[in-house]
C-alpha cells in the first residue's frame, strides 16, 4: 500500500506509477487461443482484428464488442451483438461472411468469422461495368436471402463489400442488421441510405436495395451518387436527382444506366420490387 506523503513527511515510494490501462489497446492474444495481429477496422461500438487461430492454425477476422455503456446499456449492446453473430451462423450462405466461434474477454464479447483480403468496394472502385454488376449480384443475392427472413442489413455500402480471391463479393457487417418495419434510430452509411429511413418510415427491403443502388454506383463511377457525410445533408442531397453512371464512366450500357437510377429513386414503390428482380 503506498505511503501519503507531507510537507513534513516526503516518503520515498519504490512502486513506478501506471497508468491505468486502455480497455481499447490492442491486446497481443484475445481468449485463449486467438493471437492478435493487426486492427483491421475501428467503428463506434466495435472493432475488427487480425488473428491467428492457434488451435487450428487459421488466420480469422476477430470482432470485438469495444462500447462501453451503463449496465443496462452494456447489457443490450452485448444481447445484440450475440444476436448478430447467431443469425448470421444460421443464414449458411456463399455470399454471406462465415461466422466460426463466439467468446467473452474482459465483459467484452467477441467472435471470429472469414478473413477476406481481397479488398473492399472503397478499395477497389470504379470497376469494369460487367464486374461490378458480377459484384452486385452477389450482393442481392444475399439481400433475397435476408429479405425472405424479414431482415434488413441497413448498411449497405462500399466498405461492407469485401471481394474475394475467386471473383465474388461477400456482404460484411450485419451489426445494424433489424427487422422490416418501424425502427427508432436512423443507421448506416449517410450517402447509402435510403430516403425514407432518413424520415424514420416504415422499412421493407426496398431500402436495402435503395443503398444497393448507391452502391453499385459508386462501384461503376468512383463517386457516390449524392455526396453526404451526414445524415442531415443526406435528406437535402435526395433533392437533387443524381446524374446517370455513364456520364461519369462512359461505355456504361443504357440499360445499366437505367436500373441503377431505378434504384435511387425516392419513392421506394418507383424501385424494383425485389433483390431478385435486381439479379434478374
């Protein structure tokens, strides 16, 4: 126990100070088996990491619940986040990230998934038209999957497609996941969001396909189809009807010009009706 010192009492204390530590440092291992080597990705209520498996010798992506919260609060957060991974280890599909195993470090939750290192849509745009539809395929196609559940992603965008080494493209991300309806909070990426989640109306997978849209656009351009770094600047931006792709990345064919501007449009009823149609 250290001494208090006095004026008249100036004790000599041989413990260094410490500072008290990051619940946010990168660990070296997390659990008893993963052994962390890079951060990969830092969002507001989680983090993403590079791991190596020592029980299996597989390299994974780690995620990690780092919000800190009331009690309650934490209690929520850490009922969500067990939420997403156990959906997504139901869902079983190609084009959906893996999911492998699920554990706590500190109060903190974590699992593991697939380490794709094939790039994201952010990475990796503009793209051939003819790859980025191949790209875009995968995504709706596991859009129809969450849609015939009631499930909405919320987060559509460039950073949640990662590519893979064989050509295809994965949905990353599901950590705003929700069901169709009503919902209190506005969530996702301001430019890729939808008009009428911006209003907080009700939500069916047509809002998906809407960020979808604007994902593929700026997969086939580089740009994003209305520029926002806000959710207020979002709701002024769908004023303004964005120009067709191939204006900015020419031999676009019209058809192509056609359905993505069909999925930007404000009125969800003016969309196509289903990530199939999409794929279609």
């Amino acid at each position: 126990m250290r001494r208090r010192s006095s004026d008249s009492d100036q004790a000599f204390d041989p413990a260094p100070a410490r500072a008290a530590a990051d619940p946010n440092a990168l660990p070296a291992r997390l659990g008893s088996r993963y052994v962390v080597e890079a951060l990969l990705g830092q969002g507001g209520m989680a983090r993403v990491l590079a791991a190596r498996d020592e029980s299996t010798g597989r390299r994974v992506a780690l995620k990690q619940l780092t919000l800190t919260a009331a009690a309650d609060r934490q209690r929520e957060l850490g009922a969500l986040f067990e939420r997403e991974f156990r959906t997504l280890a139901e869902l079983r599909h190609p084009r959906v990230i893996e999911v492998y195993d699920y554990g706590l470090e500190q109060e903190r939750p974590f699992y593991t998934m697939e380490l794709l290192d094939g790039g994201d849509l952010v990475e990796r745009s503009p793209l051939p038209w003819a790859e980025a539809c191949r790209v875009m395929f995968d995504v709706c196609s596991c859009l129809a999957l969450l849609h015939s559940r009631r499930l909405l992603h919320r987060d559509v965008s460039p950073r949640n497609v990662r590519c893979t080494a064989d050509g295809h493209a994965k949905l990353i991300d599901f950590g705003a996941m929700a069901t169709m309806g009503h919902s209190r909070q506005v969530v996702g990426t301001p430019a890729f969001v939808a008009p009428e989640a911006l209003h907080r109306l009700a939500l069916d997978g047509r809002a998906d396909l809407y960020s979808a849209g604007a994902t593929l656009y700026f997969a086939l351009t580089g740009r994003t189809s209305h520029a926002a770094r806000s959710f207020a600047e979002a709701m002024h931006a769908h004023g303004e009807k964005p120009l067709p792709p191939s204006a900015l990345a020419p031999g676009i064919p019209a058809a192509l010009d056609q359905l993505v501007l069909s999925l930007l449009h404000t009125e969800p009823t003016q969309r196509p009706r289903t990530a199939h149609d999409v794929m279609e």
